[in-house]
C-alpha cells in the first residue's frame, strides 16, 4: 500500500525516529549524527549504507584496475547486475514508496550503462 504524499499519516522512518525520542534512555542515541543514516532502513539492514558505499566505489574506482576495455566491460556488467539483484531481493528500505523509486534508479543505471555499451560498439549508428 502506497501513501500519497500530502497523507496525514506518518512515514515509517519518521515513526521511527519518534519512537526512539519516546524513550529517555535511547535520547543520547537518537541524537548520535549517524542513527539517521540507518533509520530510513530495516533494522537488520542498518548495515546498508555501507553497502552503498562500496557499491559506488566497486563501479567508480575499482574498474581502474583493468588494463583492457573488455575485462572492465564485463567487470561493470557484472556488478551492476549483482548490486541490482541483490537491493532488489534484500528490500532493505522501509517505505514502499523510497523502495519503489530506489529499484526504478537502479534500473535507469543499468540501463543507461547498456547503452553506452551499445553507443561504444557503434550498434546505434
């Protein structure tokens, strides 16, 4: 079930971050600056953020290390289609609605690597 925005019904995270300020010994921990980093996901995914971290470094940096166009291709391919697999299969958010838009960004990534792919191959033209 999908709230429209202007709902008057709170999102989850924010419902959970109210329930963290309810109790006095969980204040000091609600006001750590990096508890909002984990809030917007499932508990026992609080680790994720890290996860997209690595994500970002495996497709941005870690290609440098290959010496030839083909290794890298397959490499960036590879990866790609394993991260996506994986967000979409762990569900880690816990509004449908962030979940939802995170899995259509995912998809605009690969499809977006497929067609500079396709543009260097000079499929296109």
């Amino acid at each position: 079930k999908l709230n429209p925005p202007n709902y008057e019904d709170e999102s989850r995270a924010v419902k959970a971050r109210s329930k963290l300020m309810r109790h006095k010994k969980n204040r000091s921990m609600a006001e750590d600056p990096f508890v909002p980093l984990a809030l917007p996901y499932k508990p026992r995914y609080w680790w994720y953020e890290v996860f997209s971290l690595a994500r970002r470094f495996i497709l941005t940096s870690a290609v440098l290390a290959f010496n030839h166009w083909k290794g890298a291709t397959v490499y960036t391919m590879l990866s790609l289609l394993t991260v996506h697999v994986l967000e979409r299969e762990w569900a880690p958010l816990i509004d449908p609605l962030m979940a939802n838009f995170s899995h259509g960004l995912s998809w605009c990534i690969v499809m977006s690597t497929i067609y500079m792919l396709f543009l260097d191959a000079r499929i296109l033209s």
